[in-house]
C-alpha cells in the first residue's frame, strides 16, 4: 500500500510583508509611517459570547503608536487579557495549507513508509501613547475607561462625531490616516465604542519577550463579525487577514460574502516542495482573481480533537481554553470546530465589514497538496514495464495541475520538472497526418 509523508509549510502570503495589524487601524505620532498588511485573529464564538484574540504586528518603535479597534461595548479590565501567542502559532501551523507526499509503492513488491512533519511560526506586534482626556470633551470624546493590562495601557472611548473623534486624536500628537473620519463614522452611528491601546515601555520590559503579546478581549454581542473597514484607512492596497474560528456547530462561512473552498486534492510536481510558499500564494492569487476579488477562502475545517493527515498534535483542552474555548469546562460539550478563512479585502471589493455565520456543516476539510514519488528502484516484472510508460502521461497531468492552480508559464514548469517533465507535444500540424 502507498505510505506518505505529511509536510506543512507555513505559507507566505504573495510577497514578505513587513508588517502585520489588527482589523482597526493604527495611528502614530507625527511623522511616522505605518500601514497596515495583514493579521491574524482568532474568533471564539457560542451564541452571543465571543472571545476576540489580536495578534499584532507592526512596522516602527513600540513608544509611537497606538492600535485603534472598534467594540460593541464598553469593556470591564476583566474582560481584557493578554493572550500566549504561543497559542497563536499553534492554531495558524496546525490549520495551515499543507503538502501531504505520497511513495510509490514497487510494482513486484510492497514499499516502506515514512513520516514526518514541518512547520514555522510568525511573530506578533504593537500600538502608543494613549491621549488624556481633557480636551475629549470639546470635540464629544468621552473616556468611557482606562486601564493597564500586561504591557499595554488601555483606554475605551466613546464619540457622537467622527470629525470630533478625529480632531481630538489629532490634538493629542496623531498622524491620523487621509480617510479616518470616514471609517469612524459608521461605528460611531451604531454607538460603538474605540478600544485603543499602547505600550506600556516600562511593563514591556519586565515580560521579558521581545515581541507584544496578542490581546483577548471577551464579551457579548448579537453580530458575529470583524470591523474590516477601519482597517482600510491606513491600508496600502489589499490586506491578508486569516480568521480562525473555534464555534460548537459545524463551519463558519461569511453571511455578506460568498464563501468557496480553496482548490485542494491536486496532484503537482516533486520540485513543488522546495518552493511551497510560492505555490501557495500563486495559487491563492489564482483562486481570489477567479472570485473576482469579492470572495472570503475557506483553507481547512475540522474538529479540534481529529486531524487526517495531521501536522502536528491537536490542541489540548488547556490550549483550547488559552485562546477562549470556555465551555470544555462544563463536562458535556465537545471540542470545537476549528475554520480557518483566508480574506483578502480592499475598500473596492469588500464594502462592508465581515459578518460570520455558523453552517452546522461537520464535514472536513483542507487545503491540500498531494506529491507522488514515483518508485526508482529494480522493476523485474511485466508491472514494472507498464509502470514506467505510465509515468510521462501521470506527470504532464501534474504540470497542467500546477499551471492551472498558478497560472505559472507551462515552459517554466516543465524547466523545474528536470527529467520528470513531460515530453515536449509534437506541433499541432504533426497531429493531421500520423
């Protein structure tokens, strides 16, 4: 029987990217750049509870900037925690796209297997200073709550205009983005309060990481979404944003966006496994350009405890429960369903901010890519001949896979392939005649 061997590498999204942020934006101190590229959130949600993890990162010094994100509510310090991105990177390498390669077996005898794994971590980032509260009350700013956490200082606001939220921030020293009035104004209208945070440099130091910790923060609300267009004001095109969702009923889709599976299950060439990264963000870019920029990829499903093939070992329930997953505790739930949904959002194709919804689908599933080594060895059999002459035809399937999943030039590929490229197609006249 085939064996395989399962290797998951952690995906680089289109091209390194600086810097990382949360779905609010951020704003700095004058004459400071900043914008923001991509983020990763985890989402844990059962009927209106719903525990939020940030993990940040961000291009500049820790002391000048502050991350802006939109509430539903004013927030208690209890309800606000520092998170372990260690758990972070756990959820985001166990989800991740992954590679799975299988060993062909001999033709005249049964072939041994092996397996093993890989996988990377990113890191996480930041925010600044958090402004007093006496010019709030000119421009309609109130400081609903002021808090310090780990090594953050908190401030919760509220605001009755977007202009007044905007001149206030601007007075305490901000570089606002060009469009930050416009993106306040719609949370502002539904009452919602601004979570803004910065680095608390004294407390930072006496944790002893190099790095900020994510922010969790738990509270309740009827909508089970993400603020995605505050992101965009300081957003320099289109934004990765990867979601990871921990709910008790089946997969979570997005309610205002289609929702479509990430192609998976293809057969690609060998030498795809050197350049993974690469073949994953082409064949990402394919799949979103296919969705006509407007769709929210879903890249795996599946329940907490299980995995096949697996990367690495599921989450234990103390991890679960790191990352929000309250209700292992009572004795009777079981563990969650974990989805991970890749977006890639601009102000252009994605106009609304991102609403969730629970399926109750419990099928699995996974991006994934397959790799088939083809058998090497002594083939003394009349099977062995037929599996040789197989073999050309198996391959050139592999490289129309591949370029139909990038959209990388077949010449390129059949380059890479080396001795398994498929031979050349004789020109379309030599076909009339033979």
């Amino acid at each position: 029987m085939n064996k395989f061997l399962v290797g998951m590498v952690l995906v680089a999204l289109a091209v390194p990217r600086p810097a990382h942020a949360f779905c609010g934006f951020y704003v700095g101190k004058a004459g400071a750049e900043l914008y923001n590229h991509a983020s990763k959130v985890v989402l844990v949600r059962d009927g209106k509870h719903t525990v939020l993890t940030m993990n940040n990162d961000f291009e500049g010094n820790f002391k000048d900037f502050a991350l802006v994100v939109p509430v539903p509510t004013v927030l208690v310090k209890e309800q606000i925690h520092i998170g372990d991105k260690r758990l972070v990177d756990r959820i985001d390498n166990y989800s991740a796209p992954r590679l799975v390669e299988y060993f062909d077996e001999d033709p005249c005898e049964v072939l041994k297997y092996k397996m093993e794994g890989e996988f990377d971590m990113l890191l996480g980032g930041g925010g600044p200073a958090v402004p007093k509260p006496d010019a709030a009350i000119r421009h309609g700013v109130k400081v609903e709550a002021e808090y310090t956490v780990g090594e953050y200082d908190i401030v919760i606001l509220s605001a009755k205009e977007s202009d007044g939220l905007e001149t206030w921030l601007e007075e305490q020293g901000y570089q606002i983005p060009a469009k930050a009035s416009a993106a306040l104004r719609p949370y502002i209208k539904q009452n919602m309060k601004f979570f803004v945070a910065r680095v608390n440099l004294k407390e930072q130091k006496t944790t002893g990481v190099t790095y900020l910790r994510p922010i969790q923060i738990a509270y309740e609300s009827e909508k089970f979404m993400l603020p995605i267009r505050l992101g965009m004001a300081n957003a320099k095109g289109a934004q990765d944003m990867l979601v990871y969702t921990l709910t008790k009923n089946g997969r979570v889709e997005s309610a205002n966006y289609k929702t479509v599976n990430m192609p998976s299950g293809m057969d690609i060439p060998l030498y795809v496994k050197n350049d993974f990264s690469r073949f994953y963000a082409s064949t990402f870019e394919q799949a979103h350009k296919k969705s006509d920029y407007r769709a929210v990829h879903t890249e795996y499903v599946w329940n907490a405890n299980s995995c096949d093939p697996c990367v690495d070992e599921p989450l234990t329930p103390e991890e679960l429960r790191g990352l929000g997953v309250y209700w292992l505790d009572d004795g009777r739930s079981s563990a969650p369903i974990i989805t991970r949904l890749h977006v890639r959002y601009d102000a252009e194709h994605f106009p609304e901010d991102l609403v969730f919804q629970e399926t109750g689908d419990q099928s699995n599933f996974q991006a994934r890519y397959v790799l088939r080594h083809p058998f090497t060895g002594k083939m003394e059999c009349t099977e062995g001949e037929t599996y040789k002459k197989s073999l050309p035809a198996r391959h050139a399937k592999e490289a129309e896979a591949l370029a139909k999943l990038t959209g990388w030039d077949p010449h390129e590929i059949a380059k890479h392939m080396g001795a398994d490229a498929p031979p050349p197609s004789d020109p379309w006249y030599k076909q009339i005649w033979k």
